[in-house]
C-alpha cells in the first residue's frame, strides 16, 4: 500500500474546479445583478452550499474506511431513492426548469438525482464484487436484478422527468456491468433494452425527438428547436484562437440559454477560445486516465468497479455536456462536472473524487 492520494488526480481536478469558479464568476455576474441586485449572489451560492459542503464531505469520503462503503450502499441507495419520493410532495418537492428535481431545503434546494450517480454507482460495484464468476453468468440472479434496479429507477427519473441524468446512469451501469466480466448475450440484451428505454422517452416527451433532429439538421427552426445549439456554435467559433478573454463574452447577455448550467461550456470557450477549451478537455482525459489507472492498481474487486464507476461517470458527463455543446450529440441538460453551477451536482461530484482518492491511498 503506497498510503499517498493520487497527486495528478488532485491537481487536474483543483484546476477543473478554479476555472469553474472563473467563468462562473463572469457568466452569471449580469443575471445575479439583474435578479438580486448583487453581481456575485450566483457565485456565493455555488461556493458556500457547492464548493465549501462538497470539499467538507469529500475529505471525509477520503477518510471513511472502504469497507464501509461497500456495507452502507444498499442503504444509501435506499435513502437517495426515498429523497426521490420526496420531490413529488407538494411544499417539499420543487419545479424548475419545467422538472420536479429538487427538494426544498429552505435557505437553498437540493436534487437527488445528482447523488443517485454516486450512491448507484457504489451499489452496483458493491453487488457485483459480491457475485461469484458463475453467479454473473446466471440470468435469473444477476441480469433481473439488473434491470429491476434500473426499472425503479427510472420510472422515478421519468416521472420528474430527468432523461439525461437517467442516460447517465444507464450508460454508466452498463459499463460497469460489462466491466465486471458479464457474458456477450447479457450485454447485448441491456443494450436492446437501452434502446427501448430511450423510444419510450421519445413517447413520453415528444420535444426530445426535435433535440434528435437538431442533431441531424442544425440548421432546422433556428429561432425555435435549435435556437441553443446555434448560439453555442456561434458562442464557440467567435472565441477563436484565444478567446474573448474572461469577462468579455457575449452570449452570456441573454443570448445563450442556460449560460451558467448545462451551456457553460460554450461561454468558457468563447472567453478562452480553442487553446482554453484543449486544455478543459485535456484536464478531463487527465482524469479519466488516473481514474482507470486506480481502478488498475487496487487489488480489491469492490473498489476496482467503485473507480472504474466513478471514472466513467464523471468523464462520460463531460463528454455528453462538451459533445452536445458543439453538435456532435444531443442536448441533455446535464451540467459540466465541476464547472456548471449548482451545489447538488458539485457535492456529489467532490465526495465522488473523495472515494477515488481514498482508492487510490489504498492501492499498489
């Protein structure tokens, strides 16, 4: 046991975290004002109920014997699961964004489906390192529990509706599962039913099927269904070389939806241009890389599938959050890991990396 974090996981994930702070501070000074009267009251709010908590759970996460968390996670799935009863209760859950995800705390609102990825993630690699060689290759007891998890959970995830967050953690599951030593035959069948799943989203909400069109067609409706792509694209190309440099973006001024969640991207890149974005997208392949080469490294099976999880969810996030933002996937409404705004996705987020870097102490 070599008892030392993984140093270059910290410092890419320090730096992921001060760039955020950097652009947050520009693309949400205009609206705090404007809403608040204070240029920075988005700011302070993503540091004292994101940053601070999440830094404060996540040192405790790096603390926590992992033993621990591969007894505690059936419950702590349980307790994310009832969290996401709880935004169905009237003057508990709350709307926003036109979905029913967040719960009401009062001085701040909370979502659990941003700790689902986290708590799912440590349940699944619990009950797989559980699973003998010819338990895996057992339908009855392996796959249909598979499935009936991520039934549940997305009947829930459904229902506020919350389709990229579920995506994520299908995929995710997936992975992990495949990653686990799962026999070809299951694999195709969870892709069969990923499909299915993502038709019957299609069904219940017919605007997702624009999204598929914008992707196919940018150009189509610019001023209605591919409004936001188009003004990320205009947002990323007038950035150039260099960028705008910080504080001096433009389609952060009501221009470009969501500036400060899920289009942060596009603002980062048109204040610090195509050098800026190479090095955001470079810090994330820092991390995906040290997060497999953990998961390599640790002779345990539970914390082997809790890195290779975490790696995968936090970097697949990325992914789809930058991929969407320049065309080449759907738009999800997911935030950009350690970037976007909002406290919820940030503390999960940090106590993700807590776990990881409490793996990586512990490893060869």
């Amino acid at each position: 046991m070599k008892d030392k974090p993984d140093y270059v996981l910290i410092g890419s994930v320090v730096i992921l975290i001060l760039l955020g702070v950097v652009i947050l501070t520009s693309v949400s000074a205009a609206l705090s004002q404007e809403k608040f009267n204070s240029p920075t009251f988005y700011l302070f709010h993503h540091l004292i109920f994101g940053l601070i908590p999440g830094v404060l759970l996540g040192f405790v996460a790096f603390k926590i014997p992992l033993a621990r968390f591969k007894k505690w996670s059936p419950i702590l799935l349980l307790i994310n699961l009832f969290l996401l009863v709880l935004v169905f209760i009237p003057k508990i859950g709350m709307t926003l964004g036109g979905a029913r995800s967040w719960v009401n705390l009062g001085i701040t609102s909370f979502q659990p489906s941003e700790l689902l990825k986290l708590t799912f993630v440590l349940y699944l690699a619990s009950w797989l390192s559980a699973k003998t060689e010819k338990a895996k290759k057992n339908f009855s007891t392996t796959l249909i529990a598979f499935f009936a998890v991520i039934g549940l959970i997305s009947a829930l995830l459904f229902l506020q509706p919350d389709v990229g967050t579920l995506g994520i953690i299908v995929i995710t599951g997936f992975l992990m599962y495949f990653l686990a030593g799962i026999p070809w035959k299951h694999a195709l069948l969870i892709i069969f039913a990923v499909i299915a799943l993502l038709a019957l989203s299609f069904n219940f909400a017919p605007y997702r099927l624009d999204r598929l069109l914008v992707l196919i067609n940018p150009s189509i409706d610019p001023m209605g269904i591919s409004y936001q792509i188009k003004q990320a694209l205009i947002a990323i190309g007038s950035g150039g070389i260099f960028g705008r440099t910080p504080g001096m973006g433009i389609q952060m001024f009501g221009f470009l939806p969501q500036p400060m969640a899920d289009s942060i991207f596009a603002c980062f890149a048109e204040e610090w241009g195509l050098i800026g974005s190479l090095s955001l997208i470079f810090l994330f392949l820092i991390f995906i890389w040290r997060g497999f080469a953990i998961a390599k490294n640790t002779p345990d099976k539970f914390c082997q599938l809790t890195a290779l999880g975490l790696s995968v969810w936090i970097a697949l996030q990325a992914f789809v959050n930058i991929g969407s933002m320049v065309g080449i996937l759907p738009l999800t409404g997911i935030p950009l890991p350690f970037i976007s705004y909002g406290g919820s996705a940030l503390v999960a987020e940090l106590i993700g990396l807590g776990i990881l870097l409490n793996i990586s102490k512990n490893s060869r």
